[in-house]
C-alpha cells in the first residue's frame, strides 16, 4: 500500500485516518455492493463507488485512494475546495482523482463548484444551472450534473418536485459547458428492505421517463442513490452509483 505523504497540511478538525481501516473498509463495502448486484442480476460493474470523505482531512482521502478508491463526495465547499487543492500538490500517482460535490449549493458558491469540481449531484434549480454553464471555464471538461429530486416532498431537504423534473431536466440538458448525467435521491429515512426498495424504484421509474424525453445525444446514464443504510435496495431498484461515508471513514 502507498505510504501517506508527510507535506499535507494538518487539520486538527479532521478525525486521524486508520490506513488499514480504511482499506478493509473499502473491501466490506465493495464485497457488499457485489452481492447486492448478484441479489439483483446484476453485473458488479454497473454500480460505481462514491466515497463520502466530508469532514474528513486530506489523509483520509489518500488513505482511499491508496487502497483504489478513485471517487469523493463532499457537502461543505470551502472544506472541500481546500482537500482538493491539498491532494493536488502530491505525486501523479493522486492527481487522477474524481471529485463530486453531493451538498447544496448557492448561488454565490457556483464559482467554486465550477472551477473545482468534475460533478455536481444537487442541482434543483435553472439559475444555478445556468450561472455554472457560464462559469465552468473552457479549458475544463464539461461539469457532470445530477438533477436532485425531493421524492418525499421534505420541506427539510432541497430537489426539485417529481412533477417539475422534465422541464428542469430539458432546459439543463441543452446548456453549454454542462453534461446532464442522471438523477440523485435523498429519501426519508425507512427501516425496512421493502419501503426502501418502492422510494428507490419511484425514482428509477423517474429517471426512465426523463430518459426517453431528452434531446438527442445525450449521456442520462447515472441514477445516483444509495447510502451505508440502504444501498442493497437502491442497488436492486437500479441505482448506478452509492454514496457511503461512515461505511468507510468511520463515524464523525
């Protein structure tokens, strides 16, 4: 395994990384992903990882990408525009690392998402849309965007509402400098396998209607859901992509 480097900035906020807890971590839930998709009839290869790194120091991040892992989500901009930066200065061995921003976004943060980020999972709303598109320099790859949709109606939680989602998802799809990958979920919390599964397949259900009614190319392929507590059904509803935090890092 790659030894951490010893020019990363300390963050006495950061809880201390376990190098080998992390990387046997990764495995329990790679391991549980697999039999997820086994469960499912489905190929291993078709759910990717998401590692959820917020609150966590630069040398958590390397830890995981020591052991493989190649994607991070974070919530907190500034944190995360500092981490980014951070792993950055190290070998090449690092600098291949996928960054998504997963937490909401205003409208005077949009710079730092453009100019830092290779996805964005939140997007509810067209203005940020667009003042992204309009950031997102042209020397930079196109921003990958997931649209957010609020399938419980919360109050608590951003997303745009089921019924509103088509005409969000026409109008982000045709903007320059963005690509319009899929749908992101963060549903009320429930307990049991079955009610996990029918908000999951809601969802699905939503992410195929959009699909059929976009212009013409397109890259709708990410249905972005699934956390540490029900990932088995968001996998078996059709998820493509899991974000797992405490799974992986431990508890904050």
């Amino acid at each position: 395994m790659t030894s951490l480097p010893t020019a990363l900035p300390a963050d006495p906020a950061a809880p201390a990384p376990d190098r080998i807890c992390i990387s046997t971590n990764l495995a329990a839930v790679h391991e549980r992903i697999r039999r997820a998709c086994a469960a499912a009839g489905r190929e291993a290869t078709a759910v990717h990882l998401l590692a959820v790194s917020k609150t966590f120091g630069a040398e958590a991040v390397v830890a995981a990408a020591a052991a493989g892992q190649q994607a991070f989500g974070e919530n907190y901009l500034q944190e995360a525009v500092a981490k980014i930066q951070a792993v950055q200065t190290l070998p090449q061995s690092f600098a291949g690392l996928e960054w998504h921003c997963i937490g909401p976004v205003q409208s005077n943060k949009t710079k730092l998402v453009a100019a830092h980020f290779d996805w964005l999972h939140t997007l509810d709303r067209l203005k940020i849309a667009e003042r992204l598109s309009a950031q997102r320099a042209a020397d930079q790859a196109p921003l990958n965007v997931c649209l957010q949709v609020n399938m419980d109606g919360e109050d608590s939680k951003s997303g745009v509402a089921p019924q509103a989602l088509l005409d969000l998802a026409q109008a982000v799809a045709v903007l320059p400098r963005l690509r319009l990958r899929g749908l992101m979920t963060i549903p009320a919390p429930r307990t049991d396998f079955q009610s996990q599964l029918a908000v999951h397949q809601a969802a699905r259900a939503l992410f195929e209607q959009v699909k059929t009614q976009l212009p013409v190319p397109h890259d709708f392929d990410t249905l972005s859901m699934g956390m540490s507590a029900d990932l088995e059904a968001a996998i078996h509803a059709g998820s493509t992509l899991v974000r797992v935090g405490s799974a992986i890092f431990g508890q904050r």
